[in-house]
C-alpha cells in the first residue's frame, strides 16, 4: 500500500511537560540552554517513534518549536523589530517571546479558536527580509538521522502574513512580495535534501471569509513555490473550517494535495468534486485533532465512504482533522480515571494508532485486520454504545430544570443599578482592583498538591490557603487598592477548579495542552448533564470578606469560558451543555450574595475565542453566549455589582455583544496596545464602566509609576474618569510576589498622580 496515514502535527511540550521544564529552568538562570536543546532532542526524537510505532506514513518535522511556530516563522524570514535588533540567537528568541529589561515583549493572541496564543509578527516596510534560520533543514536532517523521512510542516507566507501587523498599521499583504522569496528561497534548500519531499504548507486563514484581494494571492503564490522544484510535493494544509473559496483555486496551481478538515469544516464536501477533478490528493482530516472522544470508527469510515464517492480512493489520504497540537498527550498516566470515562477517551498517542487503524479498514477492508486489531475495532464500537445510554452522563433532572429555566436576565436596568451600588460601595472614579489571581507559589502548589494526595489533612491545607489568603488580603490594603480579591490560592485553574465541583465533568491528572510559550492548560472535560451538588466558592470568599472592611469581590468563572477552555462532549449541541452550566453559576452567585459578598466578578476571558471563524455564524454564538452570561448572572440583586473580565480581545466587531451582557464592570486586556482598544468603547457609547488594563502582565517587566501614569492618561483620552477603573491586564498568578508586589504599589501610586491632578 502506499503511503496513506498522515498526522497534520504533533504535541511538543512533553507528555510530563519536559520542554515547560526545561525552559522554566533556564529562564530562571538554573540551567544552560544546551540541556535546554538536549531536553528538545529527546523530545522530538520520542514523538517521531510514537508516529513510526503507529504506523503513520506522514510524521512532519518542524512541528516543534521552544516557543511558537509563528515566532519562529518570522525569525526565518529575519522579521525581527527593530528594538531587538543587535540580540542573537536564544537571547534575540526568548527576548521576542517575553520581553526584556529594556523592551516590552511582541504581542500574543489566540490561534484562531483555539486556547493556542502565538506571537504576532511586527512587520514594517523597512525590513530588509532574509532567510535567516537553518531550524527547518537542521529538524528535517535530525529525524533523518534517526532513520524517519519527514515531511516538513511550514506556515504559509499568506496565513504568516495575514495574522502579521505592520508597524505603521499598514496592510500586511503588500509585503507579499518581499516575502515570497525567502520562501522559494527556503524551498530550493529543502528540495536538495532528499529524493522527493513532501511540504505541507498551513494556511489555515483560509478557512476565514477572505476579501478577494487576499484570495487572488493564493495562485500566484502555490504556482511560483510549486515551481521552485520539481522534487518536493506541497500540501497546502487548512483546518477548523471550510475553505472552499480558497479550494477553488488551489485546484488550478500545481500542488501535490489539499489538507481539509472534515470535522469542524463539514462544509469542505462542497468542494470534492473539484477536488476530483484535478487529480490532486486530498488530505481528509477526519479523525478530531481538538477534542478527547474516542473516535467513532464507523461514523467515520461513513465520511470516508461518502468522500470517496466522489475522490478517487487512490487520492485520499487519512488525517487528523488538525495537529494533535491542542490534545494532551497519552492516557497512559490517567491512572486515577473512571474507567468507563477513560474507555470512552483517546488523546494524541492513541489518536495514532485510530488513524492507522481507520486507514487499514478504509483501503484493505475490515478483514485485513489481525486479531489484535479487531479486538480494539470492536472495543471501539462498544465504548461509542455505552456512551449513548451512560447514567453518567444522562440527568433527567438537569435536562428538566435546564429546558424550563425562566429567569433569563437581571431585574432592573443599568442605569438604575450602577446608582445603587455606587451608593452602597463608595468607590472613587479610577477605582483600582486586580483581575483575581496573585502569584501561585511554590508553596501553594505544594499544598493544594498534598491535599489532593492525602499527604495533608482538610485542616492543614485551608490553614495554609486561609494564611495565605491573610497576606494577600494584608498587601492589598497595605498598598492601597480599593476593591479586593482573595487571590485564587485554592484555584489551580479558573476552569478545572470549577470542573471539579461540577456534576457532568471530568478531570484528567495529566490531560495538559500548551497554551502559550512554556504555559500549559490542563482543560477539564464535560462528558454529561451539569449540575452543582453544593456552593463552590462561597466559603473562600466569605472568610476573605471577614478579613477586610474593603469590598471583596466574589470570582467566578462565566459559562462560555467553562465552555471553551473545556473539552466539550460531541454528543450534545455546545449551547445546550454552555446554558447546563449557566443555570449551575446562578445558583452560585445567588449564594454569594446572600453570605453578603457585594461584587462578583464573571470571567469571560474566553468569550471571543468562541467564536465562529465564518462570518454566518457569528449570531447564532452570539445570541446563545449572550443568553447564557444572562443566565449565569440573573439571580444577581440589583445592589450586587457584576463584573466581567475578558482577555486579548478585539473588541470592535463584538462591542454590541460585550454590552449586551449587561455586566455593570468589565475588565479587559489592552496594555500592549495602548488605548487603541478601548477607542471603540467611546466610538459606540458604551456606557457601563470599564477597566483597560494598565500594564502587561504576561511580562515579568515592573512597569514604573511614570508609565502607568501615561497610560492611564491616555486612557483618559477616550473615556471620562467616571467610567473607568485601573487594573492590571490579567490575573497575576504566572508572576512571582516580587514583581507583583511593586507593579500594584506603582499602580496605585500612579492613580493617585493622576486623581491629583484631575
Ligand atoms: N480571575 C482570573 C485570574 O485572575 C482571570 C484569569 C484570566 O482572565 N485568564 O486568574
Ligand atoms: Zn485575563
């Protein structure tokens, strides 16, 4: 048979976090960056074997990298910003990815809709763009040597260009031109490399609604790479969604095969007679690249029947929908799982093996298979049944409150409620609060650990989170902030700590999936009907309260990012599952209020990156997103202050959303950018109050008093004082105490510059 199984991309962070580790470690000057490249061989070595274990044909170099793939694209073409010109090699990287001393770092944002953040390339017209990294052809040359021909993963020069910016705020594509040749440039080394190489090109911006302009790049773009060689096959590779505009013409260019998600693309069928008709291989993900769930074997062998109704079978190949890049990595360290929950799983290892199975029935027929294999075929299809009829996961209950759930928003209307908290909270204009979470110590990840293994009793460990919660409760009254916070120790995350008082979800002991940089995020899972047996938060919150004459604010995390920071069940339609959790949040702040705590917080940090990547079905999230924070937040009296937190977002296209949520607050990121966000704010009139975040805190950089001063004037270019409140981006808990500790001290004493003067 040829060549058939093919994996879009693989995980690099490590299935125990090796490479978080490692970079960690030498961040902190605790080891040298060649145990860091050291770790990276492992690594990249181990993947490769569990691809050539499966059995996978197509396993792809250059799907690693120490940081992000797009950092490490625009440090191949030399995109470097000026102010880290001069820097070298791991210094001119790490300094791009986080900042330094001197320079704040480039901007980060979500990878489509995904939980995955990368590096915004800065490009200006200046640039003199070179090829500038040997990483491609040093990755390809490494798994050679260990006996695996790779193909080579790139992204593509209109996807690096399209999620790009420019400086001076300029079109990104004019620089196609100056781009295009590194590329060919770069493929004319690739095609020395071997007999016959197989590049597959992501560009995944295809699968957004493109404008012409961007779409008539495409065939002059695959013809004149496709030209470069004729020893390298290119596979232009999409994902998430359709991308039949862009289909339509990469049929006419010389390329060797698509990559089209079937999945969360089903669209993609629309273009499968094109397809056939220019002979070209299609790469048919269909095996989830995203999700948990075992795949349906036979629900997908259906695809794939109905595809090659049309596509020749010659022509198809077997994928995943996507790199295994947002799954964790093997159930192998799940020791702790209900095992029918763990039956019905399979993460990026075992995602292996169904792609190779899938693609023996597919073309040599389920009798091909030796007895082992149809053990696990059968296996298979007994875990999809068991699914469908679970008490775990069906709650007649649920299901009955949820579909007759009346109270769908908050009584009375801003304008009235704002007065009467106002009234009862006392709070100045240029209010200062945080966003939730102070630093996550060693020791309070040492306890919360304990706990959860039994090496410490109940007692001790809410000893330690109630001290811990007494010093953080001490610093913030001693520096000054008005409206305070508990600081989160208890939380390991803002979404698995709630999965885990949740009826409905799952949580996985190793289940991490990277999130940015050496960050990783270890979503829960929900596999049924959601309900909340007891309060979550209530008694953290009200013990912080007690400790304070200040308002404490209540936090929780909003139903749509539960949702979306969550791998989903593909059982039940996402916005009945998000409305599940909604009702569960109400009962929650209905407690909260009534054990006295006057504001509570709704992060919706994840509201924007759930959002469809096609224009057509913006409204339908939108209106069900919406209707659920209301859900969530309707117990809410009208006395009770909510605030809402959301995080890197673009706010323009979704301003009338964010103000249909009605939160009384909301907190958003914008220090990267200075007020420019917010503008959009004034533009429509939003009226309920915002804080902008006043320094970035993804960056372990202390912003100085003066700097936040001009930030909060510029702010208070836009927006008047009686609007706004001062914050930090985001919550602090990446950051260590002695960073946190000055930049709030500056902030507060910056607010106070600024009120004097006012
Ligand atoms: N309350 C959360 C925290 O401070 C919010 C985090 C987030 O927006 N990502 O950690
Ligand atoms: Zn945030």
């Amino acid at each position: 048979m040829s060549k058939k199984s093919y994996i879009v991309g693989f995980p690099r962070i490590g299935e125990q976090r090796e490479l978080k580790r490692s970079l960690e470690d030498f961040w902190a000057n605790r080891c040298s960056f060649d145990a860091v490249k050291e770790v990276a061989s492992k690594l990249k070595s181990r993947h490769w074997n569990y691809q050539k274990e499966a059995s996978i044909d197509f396993i792809s170099s250059n799907d690693f990298s120490f940081y992000d793939t797009m950092l490490d694209t625009a440090i191949m073409l030399g995109a470097i910003p000026k102010r880290f010109q001069g820097l070298k090699d791991e210094t001119l990287y790490f300094s791009m990815a986080r900042g330094n001393k001197e320079n704040v770092a480039m901007e980060m944002t979500k990878w489509f809709n995904t939980n995955y953040h990368y590096i915004v390339p800065e490009l200006s017209l200046e640039d003199q763009y070179k090829l500038n990294s040997s990483k491609v052809i040093d990755e390809y040359k490494e798994a050679k040597a260990q006996g695996i021909n790779t193909k080579i993963n790139l992204i593509g020069p209109i996807t690096f260009l399209g999620l790009s910016k420019r400086v001076d705020r300029g079109d990104t594509y004019e620089l196609h031109s100056k781009i295009l040749p590194i590329y060919e440039e770069l493929l004319k080394e690739i095609s020395t490399l071997d007999d016959g190489i197989t590049i597959q090109i992501d560009e995944p911006i295809f699968v957004k609604d493109n404008d012409a302009k961007v779409l008539s790049l495409i065939k002059p773009t695959y013809d004149r790479l496709d030209a470069v060689s004729d020893n390298i096959n290119i596979i232009v590779s999409t994902y998430f969604e359709h991308s039949n505009e862009a289909t339509k013409v990469l049929v006419n260019t010389p390329i060797w095969g698509l990559g089209l998600d079937f999945l969360y693309g089903t669209k993609n069928i629309e273009s499968l007679e094109l397809i056939a008709n220019s002979g070209k291989k299609l790469i048919a993900g269909v095996v989830d690249g995203r999700n948990i769930w075992k795949n349906n074997i036979q629900t997908t062998l259906e695809i794939l029947k109905n595809i090659s109704k049309t596509v020749s079978k010659d022509n198809i190949l077997i994928s995943t929908s996507c790199s295994l890049l947002h799954t964790p990595f093997t159930l192998k360290y799940e020791e702790k799982m209900n095992a029918d929950i763990k039956n019905w799983l399979s993460y990026a290892v075992e995602k292996l093996d169904e792609v190779s199975l899938i693609t023996k029935i597919f073309f040599e027929g389920v009798e091909s298979l030796c007895e082992k294999e149809k053990v696990v075929l059968a296996d298979n299809q007994k875990a999809n049944a068991s699914r469908k009829t679970s008490t775990l996961i069906h709650d007649k209950n649920v299901q009955d409150r949820v579909d007759h759930f009346t109270k769908l928003s908050r009584d009375g209307i801003y304008e009235e409620r704002i007065k009467l908290q106002k009234e009862i909270l006392g709070y100045e204009d240029l209010a200062t609060t945080t966003i939730g979470s102070f630093p996550q110590t060693p020791e309070v990840r040492k306890a919360r650990q304990e706990f959860k293994n039994g090496v410490i009793s109940k007692e001790n460990y809410e000893q330690q989170m109630k001290a811990y919660i007494d010093d953080c409760v001490a610093f913030q009254e001693e520096c000054g902030l008005e409206i305070l916070v508990h600081g989160e120790p208890e939380r390991n995350d803002m979404v698995e700590y709630f999965g885990e008082q949740l009826k409905g979800y799952g949580f996985s002991q190793n289940g991490w999936v990277q999130s940015y940089g050496s960050r990783c995020v270890k979503p829960p899972f929900i596999y049924g009907d959601i309900s909340r047996p007891q309060p979550m938060t209530v008694e953290w919150i009200t013990y912080a309260q007690k400790k304070t004459q200040k308002p404490m604010k209540g936090m929780l995390t909003g139903p749509v990012t539960i949702l979306n920071w969550s791998f989903v069940r593909d059982d039940k339609p996402r916005d009945e599952v998000s409305k599940q959790i909604a009702v569960a949040l109400s009962d929650e702040i209905d407690d909260l209020q009534n054990a006295g705590i006057k504001i509570i917080q709704v992060d919706e940090a994840a509201f924007k990156e759930g959002y469809p990547l096609r224009e057509e079905n913006i409204k339908i999230y939108e209106a069900w997103a919406v209707r659920d924070f209301k859900i969530a937040v309707s117990s809410a009296h009208k006395e009770t202050q909510i605030h809402t937190h959301m995080c890197y977002s673009e706010f323009n296209d979704i301003i009338k959303t964010i103000e249909a949520m009605d939160a009384d607050v909301i907190s958003i990121e914008t220090a990267r950018s200075g007020n420019e966000l917010l503008k959009i704010f004034k533009e429509v009139g939003y009226k309920q109050e915002v804080g902008p975040g006043v320094y970035d805190i993804h960056s372990p950089r202390v912003p100085s008093v003066d700097e936040i001063v001009k930030q909060i004037k510029l702010l208070l270019e836009v927006l008047p004082k009686e609007q706004l409140w001062i914050n930090p981006d985001c919550g602090l808990k990446t950051r260590k105490w002695e960073e946190v500790k000055p930049s709030l001290i500056n902030m507060v004493e910056a607010v106070k510059i600024v009120r004097n003067e006012l």
